[in-house]
C-alpha cells in the first residue's frame, strides 16, 4: 500500500497514457476496417513517389 501512495502520480499519468494510445490504435484499426488511409492520394507531392501504392 505505501508503494501506491509514494507514486500514485506516476501511476496516474501512465494510465492516462495507456489510455490514450489504445484509443489511438482503436481509431487506427478502424479506419483500416473502413478502408479509409493516411495517404492523402496527392503521389506528386508525396517523397515515396506512391512507392507505396506499388506504382
């Protein structure tokens, strides 16, 4: 019990962090459901050339 209370702080933010990295990889997981992409479709800008299209 004493080692809860000496870092409840560190315990806190951790948790808080855990948090929100699963709601980023649920967020990402489904939009790959969805098919939606991070790519913004503009290849001429783009610095892989859509390499990773397979063009």
């Amino acid at each position: 019990m004493e080692f809860l209370t000496q870092n409840i702080g560190t315990i806190v933010i951790s948790a808080g962090l855990v948090a929100i990295v699963a709601l980023a990889v649920r967020s990402l997981i489904k939009d790959k459901k969805k098919g939606k992409s991070t790519c913004g479709g503009n290849c001429g800008s783009c610095s892989m050339g859509c390499a990773c299209l397979g063009k």
